[in-house]
C-alpha cells in the first residue's frame, strides 16, 4: 500500500494503515518550514519504504516551486487530503496535482 492508498482511507474504515490527512499535512507544513526533519516524519507517521517514496516525490515536487507556489502548497495539500479522505477526488487525481506515480 503506497502513501496516496493510506490517505485515502475513508473514516470509519479499520484504522489500520490509515494517516490522516490533518497529521500529514501539518507534518509537511513543518518539514517544509524546516522545523522538523524528514525522519521525524517518517517516524511519527509510520511511513513505510513504500510511503516515503512517494512522500520524496512530493519533496521533489515542493522544491521546484517558486516561493509563492510553495506558501500555497500547504493550503493546496490540505484541501486536497480532505477531498482526498471524503472521497471526493480520485487518488489520480491528487497524484497529478502533487507531482506523484
């Protein structure tokens, strides 16, 4: 199961595996401000060799960006983890707007 697929997990599924979309974007609003460290990401999330390659895609996507496109791309990414869970967007579609596989 990749990083999108845990995302995506509508509440009240079996908790198991699920990130919640609140806790990881807080959480790479805080390593993009440099505040906390990719491990610590990792770590407190759970993130498996399967997550965190998407989560470096992300990281790769972010750091193309202007500074203007990156103040807004922690808005962008908590709007779209919200959608994301309710099931509003697809998955290909939230992989297509954060530059992910």
């Amino acid at each position: 199961m990749a990083l999108v697929d845990r995302l995506s997990r509508v509440p009240p599924e079996p908790a198991e595996g699920y990130i919640a979309n609140h806790a990881f974007s807080a959480g790479v609003y805080l390593w993009g401000q440099g505040i906390v460290t990719r491990a610590q990401i990792v770590t407190a999330l759970g993130l498996t060799v399967e997550d965190q390659i998407q989560f470096d895609q992300m990281k790769t996507h972010y750091d193309g960006l202007t500074a203007t496109q990156k103040g807004d791309f922690h808005g962008k990414l908590e709007a779209l983890g919200i959608l994301l869970e309710m099931g509003y967007i697809s998955k290909a579609f939230y992989k297509t707007q954060l530059g992910l596989t």
